[in-house]
C-alpha cells in the first residue's frame, strides 16, 4: 500500500437517545448557533429533542441552508456569526447543513480581502483557523459527520466544489438512527446510493496491494445490499437504519481509502450535472456511475471482477467478462431501489449536458480518476452515453 | 448493534522513511523522554533514525523496559520526568514499551500518596491528565499505537492488569513497516497471533446485529491468513509487512468493536499464564484460545459458524460442527506459523496451572467473557484442558 497520515479527532456518539447527551458534550459557556436546512426537523421532532438537551444554553438559529448548500446562503450566517459573536456552531441536519456549516466555521474565521468563495473554494487556500463545530446529523449518505470535506455551490457561477482541511473536523456527531425513520424514501434512496458511490471512488481504482482496505471497501457493500431493502420495506427497522446510516459514515471516514489511490470523477461530473440542472446528487451518481465504470472498464477491470465476485458472488474467471456483469449488477441494485439511472428519467438531454460538461472540463484543463484518463472528451463520452 | 462512543485523536503516518516526519510532529521547545525496552532498536537502526530526526532536540533517553512492562522499571522514568522537567514521552519499541510509557505519562501527573499501581491499576481511578506521549512503533501486535489501553505488570505480586482512559492516547504513531524487516520469527509470530486473537475477543461473541464491524473483523482475519506466510518465507516483502502492520493496528483500534459485545477472557486467561510462567503474551494466548473457545461452542455457535464459512471457506451447515471445524483450523493456522499451542511445549503442568488461576480467580470473583460465563472454574477446565 501507499503511505498515509490519518487524523480524525471527531467523537462519534451512536445510538438510540444520544442527542440528550449534548449537554455532556458542549460547554455551557459556548455561544451557540444552531444551523439548519429547511425545517423538516421541526416536523420529526429532532429540532424539540436539540432544544430540549440545550436548555440553559445561549442559542442563535440560522435555517435555510439548502440541499447543495449556496455560498450566498452561508455567508448570512457568518455575518451572524461575527455580529453576535457565536463561539460554537451545531448543525442539526443533513450532509449539507453540516457541509454549510463547515464553510461557516472556516468563512468566520477569515478576515481577508477576496470572497470566501474564491479564497477558499477556487484558490483553495488553507482553512488554518474555523470557528468549532458540531453536529447532530440525520441523513445517512455523505459522511460529513467523520471527516473534514465539505461541497459548496455558487448560484451566481453555478458551480460546485469541494475543500478538505483539518480545523473542519467536527469536534462531535450525535447519530441516534431513529430519527432517521421520517425520511422520504427517495432521500433514504439517494443516501444510500451516495455511500455505494463513495465507496466505489475509493476501492474501484488499481490494485496497490491493500486487502485489507479492499476487503473492508467491499464489506460495505455487502453490507448496503442486504440492509438497504430492509429500510425501504420497513422504514422503522432500528437495526437495518442503524446498520445504513454506520455504511454511511465509513463510506467517507476514510478508513477504508488509507494507502490507495482514489478515483472522485463520477462525483465530479455528477456535482457539474447538479451545478446545471438541479438533480438531487445521488441522482447525479446513480446516472453516472454505471456509464463511467463501463468507460474505465479495462482499466478498472481487477477490482470491478473482484467486486463481481466478492460481493455479488459472480463465478465468471475472465476479469473482463466479470467486470461487465459488476457493473449490471450495480446499476441493477440502484433500480432495484427505486432510484432511476438514466438522464432521460430526469428529462435531461443528454447530448446537450455531455457538450456542457465537456466545455467546462476543457476550460478547465480537467483530467479526473485515479489516472488522469477522464478529460474533457472522455467525460462527454461518459455524459452521451447515459 | 449496541449504543457505542468512539474518540481517537491519534495521527497515524504509516509508511516508508516516515521516522524522518518526526520534526514535523513534536514542537521543537518540548524536551523529550525517549523510551526504548531492551536495545533491539540500537541495532536494526531505528534508534539512530530517531536520533537524527531529532537533532536540535532536547532529549534524554530511558531504556530497558521489559515485555510485560513492569511497574517497578516504569517508575524509575517517573522520577527522571519529574526531576528532569520531560514535558514529552517518545515511546520508540513495541507495545511493551508503548503500554510501559502509557503508565509514565499518567503516574507523571499523579501525585497522590498510594502508590500508582495500586492507584490505577488495582483501584482503577481514572486518568484525567497525562503526559503527552507519542510513538515510533516496531512491532505489529498489541495495536497500542492507536489506542489508549495499557497492560502493566508488577512483579513484587505477579500481578498483570489493564488499564484505559482518554489521555493514554498517543499524539502520533509513527508505523514504518521496513523497521519490521529484522524482527525475529518470533516475535513477528507473537504479534500475528495476538492481532489474531484481538480480532477474536471482538468478534466472537454473540449477534448483536452488527454486520458491517462482523465483516470487517473477518476481514482482518482473512488479511492475516494471507499475508502471515508471506511475511514468514520473506521478512523484507514490504507489502506483506504492511498489510500485517497494518492489520494489527486496525485489530485493536476500536473500529471492529464498535457497539458489539467483547469477551476478553483468552487475554485475561493468558495474562496469568504469562505472570506465573513468565511466557509470551502471544504464546499464552496461542495456548488458551483454542480451549477457550471449545469451552464456550455452543454459546459462541454462530459467530465461530460464520467465521468457519467466510474465513476458512468450510462448507458446513450445522453450526455446532462448523464451529468445531473453525476451531481446529484456527489452531491449525497458529501451528503453521511455528507457534505450539500446548502448556507441554513449554513445559509447564496443566494441573498446576489451572489450579493457580483457578484460586486467583475464586479470590477475586472473576466473571470472564461476554456473557461473565467463565469463572474460576470455567477457567480451571479451559486450562487443564490446554
């Protein structure tokens, strides 16, 4: 394998009943804003049980951060942040609350001339400095909750990308799976089809001699496949929530991409079709993993047989032949969940988004994947053809 | 699966050439206790490796730590911290030396008037501040350089106990696997079977319903069974050296157990071989498993039932006689390695034994394993029997 650093000081307390322990978990002297998305957990009592735990605290709120969190939308609360002088956030929500949060804990520290957006999310300068951050998450898909990335937007330049530093850790993430139990299937659909896609960019690559990281890639998988039809079946079923929502999180905590190469272009042609037509970003993925995979086939072709076998338990000895039926088998599971693949599910014309993604890549100069081999034409290829 | 918490700040850089990091890792004001065991680390070139990352440093040294670290050596390097004004420990050795400079970072801050084996050990107060301590690891088996336990042993009562508390985390590992190349077979055995039974202790307990940490700690078991022969037949094969360093660290960091059960009672078991009898930790523990988990077949069923299948590949459907199986194949896996299994092999009597720890055990009210089912008579056969 590859060297590697890990750090990852964030507390994870998982399990029934944890959001009452907050208390134990955020000193009382803290100033707190409470960040939030659209209010659904007003609806599913999540917002009442926060409340409750922080009785006695000095609380601000800011909602409204959206789904693909805005730039615009975040720089409100730091202009809160800096005005009422917050010294804690706590995001209570999903992947982009906290994914806003982490650019409200970074953009509140920043003093400099330039927008936040361009310092940070352009030129990725360094996040040196962010103000503390926590979270209570609800979605089991982007595993915000255990590592230091984040995906921001712009409206104004519809774009959509990512920064990774160390002060974003959250310093904690309460995951208590039933609240999890409201969610709308077509979010339970699109998180668990985001952590398939997260794992897939971090083991479906070349093989650098790490079984045990592949092996525990793939242990995902296996995982996700039985539990995410028991959750859709059942939406109560506490254990298979909590077995997703634990996927979830070790889908991007980075414990299984330790020493290995990483491939992130279905995501970043998936963030472009968001960025332009507005599709949820599960969607994104399920549309354009299977097309990108049967592009990267021969290049992809061991760890795509592997896959085939150790997780689908195909018996097809050519790696060629077994990589084409992983990648059915995928794309069959994602259907199998209800979560439709095709642009023209979506009503989007596909030749018209292969040629606007290929401008902006050739502008760009983008090579994405684990080689470099994905440029401008190749992304349109993979965009054509789904 | 169960309710868990999970926190480890300790920065891992695993890899190649990483002793040259050390400058980047310890802020150049602090000075340095660098702590070794029995002088190994002055011949493979670890020492001098250490010593020339740290030129400019302020650093005194303490070596001779013994395997099974004892209290009465520990509290020698107590004294030169306190009188010398050390305000970082360098643990540089295996998890002997680790565990051993665990005991010194928080005797350093105690002051109290017990004495601190009694304090922490046998009494179990907690330890709410410590030295900061860190590590260049060389031995891949206790798995301390990513956790915040700590076996220590004292020898004026042939007393060997654990201990665990949050500020016995280290601040770095630093995990080279080439300093691994000149182990003798010994020790590397030693380590490969104490990751092994590691992984056990965790796993093989009862179904909580927790398939993503199942699957993961057989990962680790199905690593370990390939690259232990490799690392055996070639010391310096870097990637099989990784992987089985790399398997050690994730057998004890947590990651497997988190919201499972645990058992412990080979290890508890051992620990007393290994104080009465003064054998290798990996030795003991060789010896106790196989007995101990025959002892408990019936109530451990399932989990031995599923590790015969997805490990060994064994095709059995009663669970009982897979169980049996996968027992006999583990054994048989510790022998191919070269290490014997028997309290004969090292001339030690069976009878004796477990009469020994037989009393200890009806002295203390000992309840081992995952369900208390291993008492002083339960211990008394599984020994006898061994």
């Amino acid at each position: 394998m590859n060297n590697f650093e890990f750090y990852c000081p964030t507390r994870i307390v998982f399990g029934k009943g944890t959001i009452a322990k907050l208390p134990e978990l955020i000193d009382k002297s803290k100033k707190i804003l409470i960040t939030y998305g659209g209010g659904s957990i007003k609806k599913n009592g999540v917002y009442e049980q926060v409340k409750n735990a922080l009785e006695g605290y000095d609380v601000l709120e800011f909602g409204g951060i959206e789904p693909n969190p805005k730039y615009e939308t975040l720089m409100k609360a730091v202009d809160i942040v800096k005005s009422e002088g917050i010294d804690f956030l706590l995001a209570v929500g999903g992947g982009s609350v906290l994914d806003g949060t982490k650019f409200i804990a970074a953009a509140s520290k920043y003093y400099g001339e330039k927008d936040a957006y361009d310092y940070f999310m352009i030129e990725q300068n360094p996040v040196t400095d962010a103000l503390p951050l926590a979270d209570v998450i609800t979605l089991p898909a982007t595993g915000s909750e255990m590592n230091n990335g984040a995906v921001i937007s712009r409206i104004s330049t519809d774009e959509k990308l990512a920064f990774q530093w160390e002060p974003l850790y959250p310093q904690f993430s309460i995951i208590d799976p039933q609240v999890t139990f409201s969610l709308p299937v077509k979010q339970t659909v699109n998180g668990i089809v985001d952590t398939f896609v997260h794992v897939m960019e971090q083991y479906c690559t070349y093989d650098v001699n790490s079984p045990l990281q592949d092996d525990w890639a793939l242990g995902i998988l296996r995982t996700l496949i039985k539990e995410a039809p028991k959750v859709i079946a059942n939406p109560d079923d506490y254990g298979a929530r909590a077995n997703v929502f634990w996927c979830a999180t070790c889908g991007l905590n980075y414990w299984i991409s330790l020493g290995v190469p990483q491939d992130w272009a279905t995501h970043m042609i998936g963030h472009e079709l968001t960025a332009f037509y507005g599709i949820d970003h599960g969607q994104s993925l399920a549309i354009i993993e299977p097309r990108l995979l049967r592009n990267q086939k021969v290049s992809k072709s061991k760890k795509l047989a592997k896959l085939a076998r150790e997780v689908f338990g195909v018996n097809e000895p050519v790696d060629l032949k077994a990589a084409d039926i992983a990648v059915d088998k995928i794309e069959t599971f994602f259907n199998s969940l209800g979560m439709k693949t095709r642009l023209s599910d979506y009503d989007i014309n596909a030749e018209e988004a292969a040629q606007k993604i290929r401008g902006r890549f050739a502008k760009r100069g983008t090579a994405l994947g684990e080689k470099g081999a994905i440029d401008a034409e190749a992304a349109y290829d993979i965009v054509k053809a789904s």
